[in-house]
C-alpha cells in the first residue's frame, strides 16, 4: 500500500469471483471500438476467477463492485451484486455482506497481507425476490431458454414414466380380462 500526502492510500486487493448466474459484457464491432455499440454477450465466469483492484482507502463497496464491473466491461447492473468479507478463524469460515459504505482498503489494512485471515467474494444479491429489471435482455433470453429445456426435459420423463405405467396397467389386464 501506498500513503498519499491527503492522508489516503492507495494498494490491491483480490476479489473471488463466485457468480451463479451469467454476466453480460459489451464486444467492440471493431478493434479499438469501446463500449458504445449495443453488442452484448452473456456468459459465465470459470469457478475460481479472482481478480485484482487498484483501489484507494477512500473507495466504498459501491465503487469497488462498479470498478470490477467497468475493468471488464460487464454491463449488468450494479445493484445484482454485493460484495462479501471471508474470515477464516479458528478452522471456521466466515462469510458477511458489507454494507455499501465500507471501505474494502481499510479492512484489508486492519486484517493484515493475510488472505486467509480476510478475502473478499463478489457475489450476486440474496434477495428472496428476484430483480428482473436489473438482468439484460441477453441473460433474461438465456433464462428463457434454460427453462424452455427444462420444461421439455420434465415433459419426457412424465410421458416416459405415464407410458411405462400404461404398458403395465395393459399387461396386468391382458391376463384378466379377454374380449369375446
């Protein structure tokens, strides 16, 4: 970490990736074209990503989730994501939301260099109501889709499961009951 003269510092830090859910991210038409064109694509991050921040002390939780998201371009909303503290103590694993306000540097100063004392996990929001104004059309077209896969995969295994119950219900009849 660094000490600016205003009495801020500046340093790292390393944010665990954990998204459940696909994030959506601007692609240039062109090299050199920024974020102003509306290609969008939506993916998953691979398990284990970690990322690193250049942040300074002064930066809230806010700042710090928006500065992960701009670095790569991503162009879901903010307010999916929260970022969480991992504290690991006395062979226990302690995870808790920080509230929009608190500054990641800071905590990362107070617990030490330590990663196993104190990591920081991005994640999406636990809320028992899903937000769809917050998703873009590419991932709510992803949801369609999985549940479309879903509802068709369910379907089959009913008519496979309803035919081999009629094949039996024709077979226990076939022995008792003989037209003529």
């Amino acid at each position: 970490m660094t000490l600016n003269s205003n009495g801020t510092y500046t340093g790292f830090i390393k944010v665990h990736m954990e998204l459940c859910r696909p994030i959506t991210v601007q692609t240039a038409v062109n090299p050199g074209e920024h974020a102003h064109n509306n290609n969008k694509t939506a993916f998953y991050l691979p398990a284990g990503y970690v990322n690193t921040l250049h942040i300074s002390s002064a930066n809230s939780v806010r700042e710090v989730i928006e500065a992960l998201l701009k670095k790569f371009l991503v162009s879901d909303n903010p307010a999916k994501f929260a970022l969480y503290k991992r504290c690991h103590k006395e062979d226990q694993v302690y995870t808790c939301k920080l509230s929009d306000r608190e500054n990641p540097l800071y905590l990362r100063l107070v617990a030490g260099p330590s990663t196993e004392t104190l990591s920081f996990v991005l994640r999406e929001h636990e809320t028992g109501e899903v937000m769809w104004e917050a998703f873009s059309l590419p991932e709510l077209q992803n949801f369609l889709r999985i549940l479309d896969k879903e509802e068709n995969e369910q379907l089959q295994i009913l008519k496979r499961r309803y035919t081999a119950y009629k094949d039996k219900l024709e077979e226990a009849l076939g022995g008792v009951w003989k037209p003529g």
